[in-house]
C-alpha cells in the first residue's frame, strides 16, 4: 500500500464486498451512471453485501475525512451517486421476496396496532419464506483484494442496454419502420442538435435538410399530400385490433447518415428475418389489417399474441384479404451496426415453428420453451432475472388470456427486496411470481402482484423520492407504499424504520430518504394487476392541429376514474419519423371497462392516427413502453426539468406547441394526468400541495457526447420556469430532480415541510456526511451552488 493509503487497506479488511480502487476495470465499469455527461472522481467503489458492510464503510469515510456517496443501480441524471470520495454500489443487494399477507396478524408491541406482514428484522438477507431470487455474494472478494486482481464481472444494471420491443411490438415495428412521407400540411422538418462549440453561430447554422430513408427508390415511396393522409397509418378500432395501412410499393429501409441523430441508432441496415428462412430482405407485403394476434383482437381472443411476431408476411390473410405492400421495418443485427443490441432476435436455426391457428391469423416462430405449460412457473426461481425464454410470446398471451377475469384472493401483497433490485426487474419477480387468484368459476387462476412504481428504467431510490407510475393513480405513489426500511444512519448505525419505530426518520425518508440515511432493504406493498388494457396511440405533430389534440386529450379525462393513468407526450425525433404526438393510455382493468375511456380519446378528427395498438396486456409489457417511446439510450447527456401544475388552460398548450417545435431532436415533452390517491396520503414529507396537483409534467432531453447544443438545456428551462409558472404549484416530485438544480427548486418540492426537514437533518446528520445528495445545504445550512454540488462534465 502506497503512504496515505490507509483508508483502503482498512476497506480491503472490513468489507465483505469488493473494493475498487481507481485505475482498476471494475472501477471503471461501477462508477458509471446513466447519463453520460458526468465526470466521475472518486477515489475507490465499494460493493457491499449487506447492511453492516455499509456501516463499516461509512465508519472509515468518517474515521478518514472522505465523502460517501451512494450507488443504488438506478439511472440519475444529476451525477450525486458518483460524486464521493468513496462510491457506495448497492448493485449486489438483491434479495428478493414476496408474501401474501400474514394470516395472523402480529400486533405491535405497546401500540394496540396490528401487522399482517414478517418484519424485516425477523428476515434474514438470503431469505427462506415465500418465493425469492437471492444473488450470491462475490466469492472470497477480500482474497482477491489482497491479491490485486480484478476478476469482477459485473454489468452496470446504468449501462446495461436493453430492448423495449418486446412491449409492443406493433409500436416497435412503427418506430424501426419506413421513413414517413413528407408532410402533406408543410411542418417543418425537425433538425438533429447542432454543435456550436467555437465561434459558430446557433443563428447562422443551416437547417439540416430532411431525408426519406430510401431516398434513392423515391419512386416507390413518394406520396401526394392527399394519399400521406390516409396511407402511411397502423391504427386500431375501438374493438382492440390494429390496422396498419401504408403507401402503396415496397420501401427501402437503408438509412442515411444522420451522425448528429441522437435516434440514428433506431434504423438498421437490413430487416430481421422473421421467416427464419434466410430472407435479410424482411417480411415483406404487409399492408391491409395486422392479424388480431398482434394487440389481442377480439377476433381470436383465445390466441391473442402481444409480442408475437409474424412468421411470414407473404401469405398472411385476414378478414378484409391478403397483405400486400410493406416491409415491416424492425431492424435486425449487423456486424456493421454498433447498435445492432437494438434488435430483436430473429428465430435460430432449429427453432419450433408453431402452424396456423386458423383463418386471420399468421404463424409465428416461437422457441422450444414456449412449447411448455405457460403456467408453470420456473424451476429456479432465480432464474427469473435472465432466462428470455421465460417472456415467449405464447406465454406472455395464453397468461392475459387466461388471467383477464381473475379475482385475487388477497387485496395486497408485500415484497421484500434489496436496494440493487432495480424495478424493472422486481416487476418480472412478481409476474413470473404470481399469487393465489380465482377465475368467475371458482377454479385457481394465480395474479401477478405490482409494487406502484415509475415505469422502467429506475432504481430502487425510487421509493425514497416520489415514484409516480401507471397505478399511482389508484394505490399512491410508491414512497406510500412502503411499510419498512432498513437503513445505515450517518454515523454507521444500523436501524429498522416504520410509522412505530423513528417515526419522525419514517416521515423524512419517503420522500427525502438519500440525505437522511442509506436504505438497504425495503419491504412494500404490491397490488394484483391481472392486466390491463393499455398502449399508444400516435399522431403527427402539426403546431397547426396539437393545440386540438392536446385540448380534446385534457377534456376527455377530466374526471376519470382512478383506475385510468393518461399522459400526452411530444417527441421530438428520429429524423426519418419527425415529431409526434403521443398518447399514452392504461386503464387498470380489463377491456370492457375501459373501452369508452379510450374511444372518447380517439374520436379527435383533426389528424389521422399513425399508430392504435391499445389491447389487454400484462401490466409488465405496459411498464416498458414509455421507454420504448422514449427511444432512451445510457450514455448520452440528460437534461430533466419537471414541475407540477394546477391546471392546463388553453394558452399554456398554445405557447407549449411552439416552443416545442422549435426543439431539436432527441426533446421529449410530457404532460401526465395526477391526482386520485396521491392525494389521499399525508404522512411523507412531500407537500400536500404538490400531491393536490392537477399535472404532472417533464422535460426529458437525451443528446449525443459529441454535440454542444445549448437549446437541449434553455428550451426546457425556459418552458417549465416561465411558460408553465402561471399554473406552477411548486417544484417537482423529488425523483424528477435533475442536473445543476438550483437551491430554491429543490426546496419548493417540499413546500411546507421544508422547514421540519431541516430541523430533522441537523438531528440525524448534522455533519451532513450524505452531503452527495439532491440536498442544496451544506452543513451550516447555506445554499449551495449547484455548479460545485455535482460532478463536472467531461
């Protein structure tokens, strides 16, 4: 060990863990975060395995002056979680469980209050009850240590590049598909970020000129303005089916080279072979109606395949006639695509090959392990995590099928997991983990569980700063959700909080948890979701026609039932797909009852719809498509802006449509419908007043390294601080903080309570050792400039 050094021989021997020092690959690979514009100068990241490998860890921070600051596998933006001296990566916490409710409830000592669930401090890490994933620890981590090797082999869960397809594919097929067609109405076509590092001049800078993909078969592709209205759409009845029509002639799918296209990755070079038959041309000569099996139409309710893919396009029928015309753009691998992981795999040589389930319907390649009881669960439970075989799409239909009228048996659920656990993943625990339910005839029909959370991707700190999602709406957000955590305090001690025990850390943790403590175990409740009846719907962005349709979105769910989540959303991109408007629609329930929610929705006449796929689906494909519509990718600058609203009058859509169009690419702007039950809970530190807001809106920016473009961070500024400032309730929810927030911004989250969240800092952390947080104070209650309160950017 070199002089000086001695923090780390101390680390080498007291944690159980790995420990990395800088230099290391594994260094390298653990400090990083989603967003890519953060420069990480720590000195070393620690990988603990347990609530007391923290605390040990934290002791030697304090014992040797150096700042923690702490990695829960989620995806920040702001760079706080690599920020320390010492990097704290909770990645290897990752147990995992979920129960039914006690049968005996256990009363609470002194209190007269009962419980229906086990304590975490009578659950051991690798638990034994119920169902659970466990990981195991890293083998004999202080040996290798010793040895100076770096032998870890490990995925950053932050990087970790994951496909979306899978949660629609007919949106899927849309955003990999042909280019459009000019825009009949004269939009403006939208140009790529553009760099103005040097004495360039954002002003002087020439549009970047639009092009087709497949420009050279312009005379395949080409459409008047009166066939672009009706020809280039895959939109669905109310009846839950989709349609897909497009311009007559086949369409190549070689795309130009868009090198400042955030979303140039989105085009491959060639289609997947869906055949399986050697084709790399594609599936070609689709047009007309898609089989009901690819939303789960009412025509074949039986078979209804989300994320089934077609075998073959050529011969495919359905009721109004054969499919002609068009080649499903979905993209496959490339050894010349550097983002070929993009790609849905197409059928391997020797798979299954399921035949016709009868008129309408197409075949489809499935794998081997499709062909096994859809309902039986995994051998090992663990297996959950990683095996693709276990997301078929035979088995992903013939579960909504089966569970679309299940009743369950409890009214909640509670999971225990780790703060490694990301959500994505825990929600897959409880799908392929489902508990007792009952069909309308009595016999046994098991429901997945859901812990009320944001959609994918995001970490466990989620339930700790807000967590707003598809059934918050109807169960709270998931800080309400929580009934324990245990939790490393500032000074290494090690405590299990509730609403009996450290109350007054219990109110300041949800909703404020990374600047009170380091949670390390969480136990929540999960609520049945047999499905729901959810997807997109997409329309073309029009300045001219938006204010219409973001008005008659807003007027159509005033007064939803809570069973109902809707957002609308502006993006900005790829190239070749312009901008659009997008609805998003969850109705936690069955089809029957939220059909009139949905045709409300799509009665607007304004502009055609491009893309209907709403169906009945597991609430796990609905968690992924917001992702998937966001086209996000880990590594790329971030910029979030949110707030909360009270309103959403006309003027504001009015002034929100054009400074949206002048956005770049790569801009997403999001209005989402609030209310219902997050206003019911009091008991957090966030402010009543932000729970009573009507909106729930963000700026979410993703750009490429390379590119200075000061419009990817001013639009949103200047739209969430001045345009939205007349209907502002205050700051946002917690989660939604984002990089270089300034002091008052983060305060205003926190209306009213600020003042008692102070007072509770100085009792709990007064030293404000977890001062690599979203807290704008230093330790003598100084605001703090939000330049030197993160990591600099490359």
């Amino acid at each position: 060990m070199q002089d000086g050094e001695g923090w780390y021989s101390e680390l080498c021997d007291s944690v159980r863990g790995g420990v990395y020092r800088r230099g290391e690959p594994s260094f390298n690979s653990r400090s990083q975060i989603f967003n890519g514009n953060v420069q990480c100068h720590a000195k070393a990241v620690t990988c603990p395995v347990d609530a007391q490998d923290v605390s040990s860890i934290l002791k030697i921070c304090i014992k040797h002056s150096l700042s923690p600051s702490v990695k829960a596998g989620g995806y920040g933006t702001a760079g706080w979680a690599v920020n320390g001296d010492v990097i704290i990566d909770l990645s290897n916490l990752l147990d995992i469980h979920i129960a039914p409710p006690l049968q005996n409830p256990v009363e609470i000592e002194d209190s007269g209050l009962w419980k229906d669930y086990t304590s975490i401090r009578d659950m051991p890490v690798t638990s034994s009850k119920g169902k659970s994933a466990v990981a195991d620890p890293i083998a004999n981590p202080l040996k290798r240590r010793r040895q100076g090797e770096d032998e870890d082999e490990y995925e950053n869960p932050a990087r970790k590049q994951r496909s979306y397809d899978h949660a629609s594919p007919a949106l899927a097929s849309f955003l990999r598909g042909p280019a459009l067609p000019p825009d009949p109405l004269g939009e403006e076509p939208r140009r790529p970020p553009l760099d103005i590092r040097g004495d360039r001049n954002l002003e002087t800078l020439p549009m970047t000129t639009r092009q087709i993909s497949g420009e050279s078969n312009k005379s395949e592709t080409s459409m008047t303005s009166s066939q672009s209205g009706s020809n280039s759409s895959l939109v669905a009845s109310s009846s839950g089916g989709t349609d897909f029509t497009s311009p007559d002639g086949s369409i190549d799918l070689d795309s130009p080279n868009k090198a400042a296209d955030p979303f140039s990755y989105m085009t491959s070079t060639s289609s997947v072979d869906i055949q399986g038959a050697g084709e790399s041309s594609g599936v070609r000569g689709l047009a007309g109606n898609l089989p009901p099996l690819f939303v789960g139409g009412s025509q074949s309710p039986a078979f209804a395949m989300p994320g089934a893919w077609p075998r073959s396009g050529s011969d495919i029928s359905t009721p109004t006639g054969p499919m002609s015309g068009m080649t499903l753009g979905v993209g496959s691998s490339s050894t010349a695509d550097p983002f070929g992981y993009m790609n849905p795999a197409g059928p391997p040589s020797g798979s299954s090959l399921l035949g016709s389930f009868g008129p309408g319907t197409s075949s489809l390649w499935l794998p081997p392990s499709a062909l096994q009881n859809p309902f039986s669960g995994p051998s090992d439970d663990s297996a959950i995590l990683s095996d693709p075989t276990l997301n078929t799409p035979l088995r992903r239909a013939a579960e909504v099928s089966h569970r679309t009228h299940a009743v369950p048996v409890h009214k909640h659920a509670y999971v225990t997991f780790g703060a490694g656990v990301m959500q994505k993943d825990m929600d897959a625990f409880t799908h392929r983990n489902p508990l007792e339910g009952r069909s309308v005839g009595g016999s046994r029909v098991d429901v997945p569980y859901h812990v009320p959370s944001a959609a994918h991707p995001v970490g466990s700190s989620i339930m700790l700063l807000g967590g707003f999602g598809f059934i918050s709406r109807l169960y709270g957000l998931s800080v309400d959700n929580v009934v324990e955590m245990e939790v490393v305090l500032a000074d290494g001690t090690i405590v299990v909080a509730d609403r009996d025990s450290h109350p007054d850390l219990w109110w300041a943790l949800r909703g404020a948890g990374p600047a009170f403590g380091i949670v390390t175990r969480y136990k929540a409740k999960a609520y049945p979701v047999p499905v729901v009846f959810a997807g997109n719907l997409i329309y073309r962005f029009h300045r001219a026609t938006a204010p219409s349709l973001i008005r008659h979105f807003r007027d159509c769910i005033k007064s939803v039932p809570r069973e109902l989540y809707a957002n609308v959303l502006l993006t900005a991109g790829p190239a070749d797909k312009d901008s659009l408007v997008v609805i998003q629609f969850c109705y936690v329930g069955v089809r029957e009852k939220g059909l009139e929610f949905l045709q409300a929705i799509e009665s607007w006449e304004g502009e055609t719809c491009l893309l209907n796929e709403v169906s009945e689906k597991a609430f796990i494909d609905q968690q992924d498509s917001v992702a998937q519509v966001l086209r996000a990718k880990a590594g790329r600058n971030w910029f979030i802006r949110s707030a909360l609203i009270s309103s959403l009058p006309d003027e504001i859509i009015n002034k929100t449509v054009m400074q949206f169009a002048d956005t770049p690419i790569g801009c997403t702007w999001l209005f989402e419908l609030a209310g219902g039950a997050i206003a019911d809970f009091e008991d957090t530190c966030i402010a009543k007043s932000q729970r009573e807001a009507t909106w729930t809106v963000a700026a979410l920016h993703q750009w490429e390294l390379e590119i200075d473009d000061p419009r990817c961070r001013t639009s949103a500024e200047k739209w969430i601080n001045q345009t939205l400032a007349p209907v502002s309730v205050g700051g946002s929810f917690p989660s939604f903080l984002g990089r270089h927030e300034p002091a008052s911004r983060t305060i205003s989250c926190f209306g009213e309570n600020w003042n008692r969240l102070c007072e509770l800092k100085q009792k709990y952390d007064p030293h404000n050792i977890f001062r690599n947080t979203f807290w704008p104070l230093d330790e003598g209650g100084i605001p703090i400039d939000p330049e030197s309160h993160e990591p600099p950017s490359p």
